[in-house]
C-alpha cells in the first residue's frame, strides 16, 4: 500500500509538471495536502487545474471521464490513480448532494471556496512547496479547528454527507468543531435522511474504522446526527446493566468503551458488530424484582440479531456483510459456554466464517466489562494447539456412501451425517469404515 501511494504521488507531481508546461495552473489539493501538512501519509492524490476535462484527456490518453459533467477525470498508471479536477464554481444544489450545473473558471481561489471545511482547501505546488491558502485552512490546522467555507448553513444544504463528514473530521484528528458550524450541523440533522442509505453506510463505517470510533459516536450525539442516523444506538443511553457483570455503566458507556479499543483500519464488519452487539438490550430491558433479582435482558441476543440484520439492510449493507454482521451479534454470548461445550460443539464453533473477528468483539467485550479473559484465553489456547486438519477434518461419509449402503435419500441423511461428523470431531471416527460401520450400528436398515 506504502509503494502503491509513493507510485501515486509520484504521479501527482508529474501530471502537474506535464499540466504547467502545456500551460496549465496545476496544483495539488484537497486532503492529501491536508495530511503532509500534517505528516500523515495521504490516502489518495488530487489535483485541481484550469485545465478543462477536454484538455486533461488530451493530455494524458487513456485517462477515465467517470467524473467529466462536472470537470474530473482519473488518470491511472499501474496500480495508480489520481483524481484531476477542473477548477469550477458549483451553481445549485437541488438534490441536496450534485450541483445544477458547474462553470469552469481559471480561478484557484474561486475553485477552493465551493469546497466543504477550510482544512480541506489548501492548495500546493509540487515543483515549489508553496502552499496557496485563500480560506484560513493552516490557522485551523494550528488550532485543530474543523471549519466550514463560507456560510456554514449553505455549505450543508449543499451537500447534507457534510454534516457527517464534519464530525468524522473532528473525531479523527481530535479537532473542535467551530460554533458556527456546530450549530449548522445541529439544526440541519433532520435532514440527514435525504443522503443515500449507500453513502451514510459508507461515511459512518469510516467513523468506526479510523480509530476514533467513540469520539464519533459522542460528537454524532451531540450534534443530534445519532437519533436521526441509528436511534436504535441512540436508546441505549441510561439502559443500565447488571454491575457485577458490567461496573462499567449503561449499555450506551459499554458500546463506546468497545469503538474506543477498535484498532484503525479493523475490518468494518467487526466494527459494526461492536456496534450493534447490544443493541437489543433497550427493547428487551427488565429492572430486578424481588429482594434478589436484577437486571434482565431476556432473549436480547435473538431481538438485537433481528435489529441488526434491519439496520444493515437499512443501509444497504452487502448480502455476506449482513451475514457477517449478525452472526457476530448472534453468537457473541456463546463465549460463556465454550468451556463446557462438547468438542465437536467447540470446532464447529471455531469454524464460523471470520471466527477471528468473534473472538476480538469478544476480547473487548469483555475489557470494556468485567475484564474476565479465562474464555478469550481458553479459545485461543484451543486454536493455538489444535491442528487446522483436526477442526475441520475431511468428510468421512456423503449421501452417495448412504444411497451404496442401502439408505432411501430424504431428511433423515443430514441427520445421520450430521451425527458422523459430531462422532468424527468428538475423536471416536477416524476412517470410512469406521463411519459406515457406526451408522449400519446406529440407523439399522429394515429387514
């Protein structure tokens, strides 16, 4: 990854070099001048010229329009590719996301002012390392300041992402959100529901997996985003929990307690099974009766699966993430068990697609808990110092074999293979004799 963005900034650099000798302004912009400034290593290169997309393309064969209404054009080489943009001014905004329509101008100036917070607006030249700032971008950078351009009101209406973006800005590099904007983003969250399902999936899975997913679920609260984007997340606020098993607080503390351990870059589908692992706490919440009762949540593994597999559809998740995303909600009490369970219980247990991202929504379960790890440590054992070969053995018996020894296709195969493969796991099968001669043992044929 470290090679693939040298290569694209290499390629930066020398698209403005061909640009500026063809005659062209051309500089680099956006967040990768965002991240040298702050010597953090860029995720993309942009470059922003009054080159107009015709021009680009001619300039550089091969190039891809996928942007070109309104004034973009990638240029690729290898695994490389940069983003070139055509300074414009954007007139309009009607859907709340794409402009009426662009004018071209050969503007720098007039090109960074349509664009979203002042930290994003910075421009640079590769060949000098001049930095052009018409916005006040690296006074914000100096005070960790995430600031809209212009009227901060019209630069969400333009594009209601922006309210998202804003608070994953500040969680990420641990800025504030300036008054003005803070308040736009406020007033402006009942309409966050006009953005896409697919684009706020997008966004809020970029909160969760750049390492600062409990600031930015606290700044999504307080702008009043949360109630608006998951108000299943936003209820379990003051939903209290059993303290012997959870001295942390309300099932709203534990979650944020778990965002706060996720590793940057973890896979999303962990992250939002950290998120939603308790969500059917609230809707399943029963206060202690009796002089020795205590808190309940009877069947809220079940009610949150459910809850889960809803909101991932909400948000358009794919089809094997939602299957990721609530088996991890599904099976994330089963750890309590897991040192009684029978051993073929316990292999198929481990086997779970992904079972790596149960066994660390588990681990942080139970830090931002009890902080009880025997089970964590007992599975990891159990993997360490079993053979691969030995969890997932091959098959001794199929259906074929069943049909050759005499056995009428129908139901009643899975259930004798089913219990071939529980005798194989448990080490009492070893061989294909040995299975045949169980179930000729176990399902005698009629006579």
């Amino acid at each position: 990854m470290i090679d693939q963005l040298t290569n694209a900034r290499d390629l930066a650099d020398r698209i403005c070099g061909t640009l500026r000798k063809a005659g062209h302004q051309a500089y680099l912009v956006g967040g990768c001048v965002r991240d040298i400034l702050l010597k953090r290593e860029p995720a993309d290169y942009d470059v922003t010229t009054d080159a107009t997309p015709d021009r680009v393309q001619q300039l550089f064969p091969g190039s891809l329009a996928v942007g070109a209404q309104f004034g973009v054009i990638i240029v690729t080489e290898g695994d490389a590719q940069v983003e070139v943009a055509t300074f414009r001014s954007d007139i309009g905004y009607t859907d709340g996301r794409h402009p009426d329509r662009v004018e071209y101008t050969t503007s720098a100036e007039a090109d960074v002012r349509r664009r979203d917070f002042t930290i994003n607006a910075l421009l640079i030249d590769p060949a000098t390392g001049e930095i052009l700032d018409f916005v006040g971008g690296r006074k914000d950078l100096q005070a960790g300041i995430i600031r809209a351009i212009g009227d901060p009101t019209d630069r969400m209406q333009e594009d209601k992402l922006r309210l998202v973006r804003a608070v994953r800005f500040a969680a990420r590099f641990r800025y504030a959100i300036e008054a003005s904007t803070f308040r736009a983003v406020a007033q402006l969250a009942p309409q966050i529901g006009q953005v896409s399902a697919e684009r706020l999936r997008d966004e809020l899975t970029k909160l969760l997996t750049e390492g600062a997913g409990r600031r930015a679920f606290e700044l999504l609260d307080d702008t009043l985003l949360l109630e608006e984007l998951l108000p299943e997340i936003s209820r379990m606020k003051g939903v209290e929990q059993p303290p012997q098993f959870h001295p942390e607080g309300d099932v709203w503390t534990h979650t944020l307690l778990m965002l706060e351990q996720l590793r940057p870059d973890c896979s999303p589908t962990l992250a939002w099974g950290v998120l939603l692992h308790d969500v059917g706490k609230p809707p399943t919440f029963t206060p202690p009766s009796g002089p020795n009762g205590r808190i309940r949540f009877d069947e809220h593994v079940e009610v949150g699966t459910r809850m889960a597999e809803e909101i991932c559809r909400r948000l358009r998740f794919s089809n094997e993430n939602v299957e990721q995303v609530t088996a991890l909600v599904a099976n994330h009490l089963r750890f309590k068990d897991v040192r009684q369970m029978k051993l073929s219980t316990l292999k198929r247990f481990v086997r779970l697609p992904h079972f790596e991202e149960h066994l660390e929504l588990h681990r942080l379960d139970c830090l931002s808990s009890h902080r009880n790890l025997d089970a964590y440590d007992f599975v990891s054992r159990f993997l360490a110092e079993t053979p691969p070969e030995q969890v997932h053995p091959p098959r001794l018996l199929s259906g074929d074999d069943l049909i050759a020894m005499g056995f009428t296709p129908g139901p009643s195969f899975k259930v004798m293979l089913d219990a071939v493969e529980d005798a194989q796991l448990n080490g009492k099968l070893h061989t294909q004799e040995e299975a045949t001669q169980f179930v000729q043992e176990s399902y005698p044929l009629p006579s």
